[in-house]
C-alpha cells in the first residue's frame, strides 16, 4: 500500500514538473519571438526615414532659380563664376584694382539675396565704426554697379543707403533699408565688417528682394 502511494505522488510530481519546464521553454520562445518582431519594426521604421530624408534632400522647394552669373565680362573680364556644391546657390569673384577683392554670394530661396563682400586695402577705421564703413559699402558698390547685370536693383538700394546715412546717426548690423515697400519687398542690409589683416579689411553688403 504504501508503494502505490510513493508511486502516485512520483507520478504527481514529475507531471507537474513537465508541465513548469514546458511553460518556462514557450515563455523564453515567445520572448524571443518578442524581440525579433521588435527588431523587425525597428528596422522598417528606419529605412522609410533614409528614403524620405533622401527624398527631401533632393526635391527642393525653392521659389528661386539656380544661380547666374551677375558681373559683366565686358567690364570684368577677369570675372570668375560657380555653382556651389548644393547646385542652386554661386560664387563670384573679382580682382578688382588697387589690391582689392570682390566676391558675390549668389544665394536664397524664398528671397533673391546677392551679398557683396569687399576685400580692401584702401580704408582704415576701426571695425565698431559703423557708420564710416557703411558710407564705404556705398562707395565702393558705386563703383561697381556699372559692371553688374542683375535681376534685382542694386542701384536703388545703393540710393537708399546713402540717403539713410544723410538721415541717421546709428545703425545695427543686419538692419533692413527697405527701398521698394511693394507686393515684393527690396532691401538691403549690412551684414559684416572684418579685419582681414594689419592693412585690408572687409565688408558685406546684401541686396534682397522678396519674398518671390
């Protein structure tokens, strides 16, 4: 009698122990299967990320066109002109006489944006004098606008520099001298003004219209 009592509760025990051995294997399955799924999502979700930011890096929602050259060759035959690397925006450059230095930014998206950056050895002032510096920009883009061919105006903005000089005594960086006030703003603003070296200095001037 009591070997059939050991017996049924070895039986007992060794039933219920398959039966935790079973429920821990399909437990650590199903937590693997857990994982992989996951895994799998995570590896979709990236690559409709890659697609679309290669989609957005390519599709450009630019109201402007690619850049153009905008200086003469007739006057500056020593003009070089290209096309940055994003293909949309260019770099001008002249030599220009005395020693001095020209490059135009030909950039923008919504706005047409051309920045003039003189290079020059022929002022001196100290570089807080902004005043005196944006008389120069005035100066110097007078000089040149003969050789400029560009899509927006230079020369009025030039106007509206000089007279905004005759009627102020201050004026902050990346201010905005509004020339044209229409449906398409223009303007200019002065952006920069460098110290190059112990005899050349440098500024920026930007004319602007939009936006388109």
């Amino acid at each position: 009698m009591t070997t059939q009592i050991y017996v049924a509760i070895l039986t007992v025990i060794l039933f219920f122990g398959c039966q935790s051995k079973r429920q821990i294997d399909q437990e650590k399955k199903t937590e693997k299967d857990s994982i992989k799924i996951a895994d799998s999502v995570k590896t979709v979700n990236v690559t409709v990320d890659t697609l679309k930011t290669a989609y957005e890096l390519n599709d450009s929602d630019c109201i402007r066109g690619q850049a153009e050259p905008v200086i003469k060759k007739a006057i500056y035959p020593n003009s070089s002109f290209k096309l940055n690397s994003d293909n949309h925006t260019g770099t001008e450059t002249i030599e220009l006489k005395n020693g001095d230095r020209l490059v135009i930014n030909n950039w923008g998206c919504e706005y047409y944006v051309l920045t003039f950056r003189f290079e020059t050895l022929r002022f001196s002032a100290d570089t807080t004098d902004i005043m005196y510096w944006l008389d120069k920009a005035v100066v110097l883009m007078t000089e040149i606008e003969g050789g400029l061919d560009a899509p927006l105006d230079t020369s009025g903005g030039t106007l509206a520099t000089k007279n905004y000089l005759k009627n102020n005594k201050d004026y902050d960086l990346g201010e905005e001298i509004v020339y044209d006030d229409g449906f398409i703003r223009d303007f200019v603003t002065f952006d920069r003004i460098q110290k190059v070296d112990n005899k050349r200095y440098a500024i920026e001037i930007s004319y602007a219209t939009g936006p388109l």
